[in-house]
C-alpha cells in the first residue's frame, strides 16, 4: 500500500511539472508577424497612428495575442503580448442600453412525438414575444384534430385593438419590464392593429393528440384554413412578413434619467400609423425609479417634427436625430441637459428612396454612410467636422474577401479615430485600416499577421491567428499625441 502510494504522489508530481512546463512554455511564445499590403497611399499618412488587434489562434479559441501596432516609417515593429486565457471565448462586449420596440410576434418552437406543449409541461409561455401568440395557438390547438396540422389565419383584430410598445435589451431580447410600462407606452404611441392583419398559426398533432409543433407569424392577408395529414418530417416554418417592425435599436438612445425616442411605423406609401399622444419628434420620456417606471407627467416632445425618423444617438451629452426631410437626410442635435435645441444641418442632399443609412458611434463621434460612398462624421458640440466618400467602385480582395470599400462599415467591427483633420477607418473582419482627411483618401491598407512559431513549440502546427470575432471591435484604432 505504501509502494502504492509512493507511486500515486510521483505521478501527480511528474504530471504537475508537464502541465506547469506546457503553460511556461505555451506563455513564452510572444512574437507576432505583420504584413501590410497597400491598397492606396502611403503608410507615411497615417503617421502617429496605432492598431491595436486581437487575434487568436485556431483550433484552440483560449489562446490569443493582443498586438499593438505603431504605423510608423520603416519596417512594421508590433508589440504582442501572449495571452491563455480558458474563459477567452465567453468574453462577449454587448450593449445592454434600453430600447424602445414593439412587442414581437413569430415563433416555432416543438418537442418529441406525443409530448404535449400546451398540457401544462411543455411550453405555454411565449418568453420572448406578446402572450397573445399562445392564446391564439391555444384556440387553434382546440380545433384542430388528432393526426393532422392546421393552418388558420387569425384576425389579430379578435384578440386586441392595439399593439403594445416595450423595453427591450439591444441584442439580448425581451428584458423584465413592469407590465404598467408597457401600457404607458402604448398609450404614448398608439398603433391600431390593422383590419387585415392576422396571426398565422400552423398547429401539428399526433394522432394520439399532443401538440408536437406550434408556429406563428404575422400575415397582412387572410387564406382559407387548410387541414393536412400529419407528417412530422414535413414541417415548413412560417416567416413573418414585414411592415410592422421597428428597429427599436436605431429610434431609441437611453439617456439620464430617461430614454430618447422617435418611434414610427409607416406604410408602403409613406404615411405614419402611430397616433401619437404628444405629437410626433423627438420625445423624452423619464423615469421615476431604476425600474424604468416612466414618470408620465413629464414625458414631453422636445423637438417637433412629422419628418421620417432614422437615427436617435446620444453621447457627450448631446442627442442627435437624422430624419428623412423630403429627399435630404437632416441632422438636429438636442443638448441633453437643457433640452434645448443645438444646431440642425443637412447631412446628404438627394437621397434615392430606400437607401440604407449606416451609423458607427464611438465616444462622442458618428460616422453616416449611405449606399453611394458619402459620409458624414460629426463630433459631439462641434456637428459636422468632415465631409468625404468611400469608393463603391473598385474591389479590394483580401483575407479571403472581395469588396468594396463601404463593407469596411458596420457598427459591431467598424472603430474609429479622429485627430482633428484625420479620420481612421478600422475593420476587424477585413483587417484593413483607412485614413481620410479633407482632401480625400490618404492611405488603405490590409494588416496580415501570424504567429512566429518556434520549430518545437507545440503549436507549431497549429500556426495561423484570426481576428477574435467574438469581441464587438477586434481592431481598434487610436492617434497618439
């Protein structure tokens, strides 16, 4: 037994010192190579600028290097620092700002054969829409036969007048809300539930009776009900069509004390469908307590207007509103404090219906883009510092990728730099940098790296590094004084 043991105790000993040498070794690889391919200009432009990149290396997503890189003159000298860290990838960088949206109708949810959703075990709560959805499908559950699948459009009009207004977390779904809110809301933004729209529901049963599928949508037109046999492998889901949402994320800016909001729903033609109670504009609406119980007696409309809303951001103390003012696209910035208004400018002039507007925020700086390369970037207090274009016309290929230069936009993995007559364009997917000033582009580059692997690291052939797509800016970007 004392042999037995003697061995035990060496073999954890023995199995420390790997795991402690692999760690000791795995930590002393630091050395990262970064290659730069010039799209246009020249590097010496972007003089005093740093990259600061995330990269991890494959198939392991714990080990990475963060690297910092000065665009100086002369050969490329990245700073890396390597990191193992088991819990790297659950690092997520989400926004948990409050939104201002409809509650959402649609979901597809199923179980096994012959367990039931609606028995009192499975599901009888939608989580993350209205609970309309499973009074309806209840209803149609009730008459729909063993062995078949139902499909029946619904009036949403037999179940409520209107639609309800919410909080929601941004990309984190329905947050815990006080119900009184809600109705609060919706009676601040009044929006009638159409005549012909309906809830379209598909109910599967077994032939024992069990509800094993239930699906729902939002429909602007009404069928006949249909009845099929039941076939479990033929199940196709219903989409919701679109004309009832608001991108509660982009008409919404949560605030001191309050939230920004300009919610608008509009038809095909154009013509706004909220009944609004104050009017419409740029509404404040505080709150009484850190539960977001709204203080209705001050809710107030401090910028009037009926233009079409596009952007609500706030930061530096400044709320700023881009609205759709016939073909131009017009900015008002609102000092949050005071309430009062600021300044209000033309961002583009003739703008084609139907072009998408993207916005990067980043401290108190926003980038406007439109479909056609132009580009608006303001800066808080200070509106409107640099006007320019991005070029739709030639395609870049890197990384695996062929683009143009506005796929370098996106609020998740856009960063921004500003110097003061320089702006700095970093994408971290697409690994490029671009500088502009006033007189247009300076320099565009893509940034390659790779870890300089030791011939007998261990993972030497595990080599190649990524950028860390689960970080929201894997690439930043910064003008050192």
């Amino acid at each position: 037994m004392r042999k037995l043991a003697v061995f035990f105790t060496a073999l954890v000993l023995s199995l420390a010192l790997l795991v402690t040498a692999g760690v000791r070794l795995l930590r002393s690889q630091t050395e990262v190579e970064v290659r730069e391919v010039v799209f246009s200009g020249s590097r010496d432009a972007a003089h005093g600028l740093t990259v600061d990149l995330t990269a991890t290396v494959q198939p392991w997503r714990l080990l990475a290097f963060d690297i910092r890189l000065p665009l100086a003159e002369g050969a490329l000298a990245p700073e890396t620092d390597f990191v193992y860290d088991p819990e790297f990838v659950w690092n997520y960088d989400w926004d948990r700002n409050l939104a201002l949206t409809l509650r959402s109708f649609g979901m597809s949810v199923s179980s096994m054969d012959d367990v039931d959703l609606l028995d009192g075990s499975g599901v009888t709560v939608n989580t993350y829409g209205d609970d309309i959805d499973m009074t309806v499908a209840g209803d149609v559950a009730a008459r729909t036969d063993p062995g078949t699948v139902r499909t029946e459009w619904v009036p949403l009009r037999n179940y409520m007048d209107a639609f309800t207004w919410t909080y929601a977390g941004s990309r984190l779904g329905v947050m815990e809300t006080i119900l009184a809110n809600d109705a609060k809301l919706s009676r601040l933004f009044y929006l009638e539930v159409p005549e012909n729209c309906c809830l379209q529901v598909r109910i599967a049963k077994t032939a024992r009776g069990a509800v094993v599928n239930i699906q729902t949508g939002i429909v602007f037109d009404r069928e006949e009900t249909k009845v099929e046999p039941f076939e479990s492998e033929k199940q196709s889901f219903i989409s919701t069509a679109e004309g009832l949402s608001v991108d509660g994320l982009a008409l919404t800016a949560q605030g001191d004390g309050g939230v920004w909001a300009y919610p608008s729903v509009r038809d095909s033609e154009g013509r706004e469908q909220i009944d609004y109670a104050l009017g419409p504009g740029l509404t404040f609406i505080p709150f009484r307590s850190e539960n977001y119980n709204i203080d209705m007696e001050h809710v107030r409309v401090v910028y009037p207007t009926d233009e079409e809303p596009l952007r609500v951001t706030l930061d530096g103390g400044v709320v700023e509103l881009v609205t759709r003012a016939g073909e131009d696209y017009a900015l008002t910035a609102v000092d949050e404090e005071s309430k009062e208004v600021l300044s209000r400018v033309t961002l583009f002039e003739n703008v084609p219906a139907g072009t998408r507007l993207e916005v990067v925020e980043q401290d108190d700086l926003r980038l406007y883009v439109v479909d056609d390369g132009r580009f608006v970037l303001t800066k808080a207090r200070r509106g409107v510092v640099l006007t320019g274009r991005l070029d739709t016309e030639r395609e870049y290929a890197a990384c695996g990728y062929t683009h143009t230069m506005l796929a370098l936009i996106s609020e998740d993995m856009t960063d921004l730099a500003w110097d003061g007559t320089r702006l700095a364009i970093a994408h971290g997917n697409y690994q490029e940098v671009a500088v502009y000033d006033a007189a247009g582009l300076l320099y565009h580059a893509f940034l390659d790296y790779s870890p300089i692997w030791n011939a007998r690291h261990p993972l030497s052939t595990h080599g190649d590094a990524y950028p860390d797509r689960y970080k929201a800016h894997p690439m930043r970007v910064s003008f050192e004084n």
